[in-house]
C-alpha cells in the first residue's frame, strides 16, 4: 500500500468540451498538498488532476473486462512472448497472483482515489461508516459553499466509480476513504463487500445532492464531460442493480429517463465520432485528448491488426483484444457492426480488430477518441432489467434497435422470461461491445436474471472455441475440462495482488479463494 501514498496527481489544466478539449501542459505536480488548495481555481486543477487520473486504469481494464468474456480473445495461441502469455492467462482465468496488469490496474485506481481523497479532505468531506454518509464540514478556503460542494461531488463520483470496478473485480479490497500515510497503510485490511458498496453508495448520493442536474441541452460546452448528477444517478442505478435493488434502481432510472435530457443519437457510429464528442447519448466518458501532449488513447494503436502497417492506422497495430468468432456471428445483419469491428486482409489470412475506437493519428497511441462510461442507451436497456419481463421492458430493448437495423421484438416472439433475458443479454452485448461492459454485466446476471449465469456464458465460449484457438495454445496446451473448471465463481474474481500481501509485514492480507 506503500505505492498509494505517493502523490501522483498530474495537475494539468483542462476544460472539457464537446468539440475541443483546451489544455495547458505546465505540470503543476510538485507543489505540496500542504500550500496548495488555497483557492477556488487549485481546487478545480486538482478536480482535473482526479480526471486525468481515469485514464492509465482505463488503458489496462480491457484486459480485466472483455479479454475474459465471450467477446474478446487473446489473438496469437501460438505465441511464447510474454506479453501474449500474459494475456493467454487473463483469456482463460488462469493469472498468477503477481500478474503485472492486475497490479497495475489496482494500483492506477488506488493513486487516483488517492488525488480523490485530498480534494474531498479539503473540500471538508468526512465519511461517516457508522451512518454510511458524507458530512460537510468548514473549510478555511475562500469559495462559496456551492462551488466547493461541486468540486467535491465530481470527485465523489469519480471515488465511487472506481470502487465499484474494485469491487467487482476483486471483491472486498482497502477502504481508504482519507489521506493517509505509509504506516496508516499498513493497518487497514481488506473489508467485505457489503461495506464497500455501503461506501459506493454513500458517495453517489452526495455526488447527485452536489453536482448539476442541468438538462442536458443547458449545459454548458464548458462543463460538458464533467460528472454530473445524472451520471451519478445513472452510476447509482447499475449499482443497486448489481445488488438486486431493482426497484431502487428503476426509480433512478426513470428520472433520468424523464427528466436528463439525454437521450439516443440517430445512429450508432455518431455515438462515437470524434466530431461529436460529448454527445447527448453520452453521459459520462474517460476523455482523451490526441496532439502529443501525453494524454491521447492508445487503443487505435492497441486494437489494431499486428502487421498492418500504415494500411489500418499510422504506426502500425498490436493486434489485441481480438473479437471472437461468436460475436463476429452475432453481429451479423446488424449495422452496428460496421463501426465495432472490421476486417484486415483476406481469406486465411484475415483478421478481425476491434475498430470502435478508431479515429486518424499522426503520432502512435496519441488518438482522440474517449471511452464511454454511461450511456443513454445503458439507461434505457437497464430500465429493462430492472423492469424484468414486461411488454414495458421489451419496448426499452425494442429503442435501440431501429438504428441497429434490427426488427422490434413482440409479445409473441418474446413469450417467457427466458426468452426475455437472452434477447436483453445479447442486446447488451452488441450495444456495448468492447466497452468494458460485457464482464460486468455477466457478473451481475448472476443475481438479477434467473435463467442466464457468467459461468454458463463462458463454458458456451469455451466450447464455441476450442477447436479453432484454445487448442492451439502452446503445450501445456489446455483441455476443454479444464477451462470449464475455471468458470466457476471462485476464479470469477481476480486475485488481490501479492505486493500488497508481500509488503505488509503488519497485517495477514487473505487472497481470494482459487489462488
């Protein structure tokens, strides 16, 4: 834990708008904490320090999320390099517990909670655990009560999104809900789940009581990308969801529905065009920004076929997080397609990439495209799981379908829960495919739908590929019993790293049951 005590908040000076994003590159992170945050103005370079602070977890949660469902694959079986074993492990539940992206994606969050906790700290927030709330106490900086609240609800929000993938992804992890120093560290141990979501929701809900709740065509260009308290709502509802509040989450939900002003953008490929970020289907993403100023995506670069040269995108491609051949099918016929992925070359030789987050470069990894968090259509397609089988829930899936291509579902094709929750299943997945939605959302199938489970999925996918790539991988090459054995729940959850039970000399740290 030593590692999230150093203070990495990258102060550069952002506004982020639809059509441009305005930075200044003069680092500011060598002032101390101790005379910083004397003002209005550091307090919002320090918010935009938490922002920035989204991207390197972002970079890496794909390996974490997509690489370990049915839509993503680790494209080179045959590969001994060890970045491709790396992804090999990921691919088939079978990481070590010093695996470096796990680390590194569980460090990122931690020094990004971090840069949290010292806005929040002089914003005067102080979490309560007993009551499951943030208080708001004096501060001695010169701002309005409102302004400070602001700042101190958009870095709630971002404090809170980041627990939930922690969570999700490791179950019960440390609760540092303050600044805290080395020796601190060493005392606190990992809580259980339920405490974390007590802590997520605490956040989300002073995060919508302090943030704008301005429709979404009365924002300002200025203040588009900054959260907001229907981002917070919409976080809060997937939330609930994941724990079976249902009806808590429908009535988040349905505001949002009724009352955002977000809403569905004509087509699908608008929703991710570089001309039109921001958009109003958009309502939180992690934003790049491409001109060598060391905050563009790299994920042109990432996703885009090894040996491809300039023919695909400038600087050539990794060849990562390759689409499977079940996706591939299931996409078929639906226009959507046209913008997640594509093909590179011909007959054997060709290869599908994931092209969602292509834009131009002239520099590599150094793209424009952000990556959306929240969508107006994960709203209306949660509203359904909510809902659960309903003529209501199947006209919220039956909403983006039209500019899919698709023909709406009926009360007669659509006739028992069954059919319901697989129609709704495979609606998620083509609508958010290789946004880092898929494994989250196999995660929460298993307590919100009856007839659909993560397990069940990935011993789908594991059949549907075995022939044509898992048996392939180098020896010890694995056998369909033994990639059924790890969808089991146990390896459904990634290790906590070995560092931090390794470094602690303090306290005995448990690692999750599998490792």
């Amino acid at each position: 834990m030593k590692r999230i005590q150093q203070l990495s908040i990258l102060l550069l000076l952002i506004s982020f708008c639809s059509c441009k994003k305005v930075i200044d590159t003069v680092p500011l992170s060598t002032l101390s904490t101790v005379t910083y945050y004397s003002n209005v103005a550091e307090m919002k370079a320090a918010l935009t320090g938490c922002y920035n602070g989204l991207q390197k977890p972002m970079n890496v949660e794909w390996q974490l999320t997509e690489l370990r469902t049915d839509n993503s694959k680790q494209g080179s079986p045959g590969s001994t390099a060890s970045t491709n074993r790396d992804l090999s492990d990921l691919d088939m539940f079978t990481p070590s517990t010093s695996h470096q992206t796990i680390y590194n994606y569980w460090l990122y969050s931690y020094n990004n909670i971090r840069n949290c906790n010292i806005v929040l700290q002089k914003s005067g927030v102080i979490y309560d655990a007993a009551a499951g709330i943030n208080n708001f106490t004096a501060v001695p900086i010169p701002t309005t009560d409102a302004e400070r609240k602001q700042i101190a609800g958009e870095a709630l929000f971002i404090r809170a999104y980041h627990y939930f993938n922690l969570v999700r992804l490791y179950g019960g992890v440390f609760l540092v809900h303050t600044p805290i120093t080395a020796v601190e560290a060493k005392t606190m141990n990992r809580v259980d789940e339920a405490s974390i979501y007590k802590f997520i929701e605490a956040d989300l809900k002073a995060a919508i009581a302090n943030t704008s709740a301005l429709k979404f065509n009365q924002i300002a260009a200025t203040d588009l990308g900054h959260a907001n308290a229907w981002a917070a709502k919409g976080l809060l509802a997937k939330v609930y969801l994941t724990l079976n509040r249902k009806t808590e989450a429908a009535t988040l939900l349905q505001d949002i529905i009724s009352n955002s002003g977000y809403g569905l953008q004509s087509t699908y490929a608008n929703v991710f065009a570089i001309t039109n970020e921001m958009n109003s289907e958009i309502i939180f993403a992690v934003r790049y920004k491409s001109g060598g100023l060391g905050l563009g995506g790299h994920f042109a670069n990432t996703f885009a076929p090894l040996g491809s040269g300039s023919a695909v995108i400038n600087g050539d491609g990794d060849g990562l997080n390759y689409p499977t051949n079940d996706i591939d099918t299931a996409t078929n016929g639906d226009i959507r397609k046209a913008t997640i992925m594509a093909v590179y070359g011909t007959g054997t030789a060709a290869k599908l990439y994931v092209k969602k987050f292509f834009s131009p470069v002239v520099i590599t990894d150094d793209a424009e495209n952000d990556w959306p968090v929240l969508r107006y259509a994960d709203i209306l397609l949660m509203m359904a799981e909510a809902q659960g089988y309903s003529p209501s829930s199947i006209d919220y899936i039956n909403s983006v379908r039209p500019r899919a291509g698709l023909p709406l579902y009926t009360v007669t094709n659509i006739t028992n829960v069954t059919q319901f929750e697989l129609a709704l299943s495979n609606e998620r997945r083509i609508e958010f495919a290789f946004e880092n939605q898929r494994w989250f959302d196999m995660v929460r199938f298993n307590s919100t739908l009856t007839t659909l489970t993560s397990e069940q999925i990935m011993k789908d996918h594991f059949t549907d590929e075995f022939f044509n790539h898992y048996r392939l991988y180098v020896a010890p090459a694995p056998i369909l019993a033994e990639l059924y054995a790890q969808t089991k729940r146990p390896r459904m959850l990634l290790p906590i790293p070995q560092r931090e039970i390794d470094t602690n000399t303090g306290l005995v740290i448990s690692q999750n049951p599998g490792y």
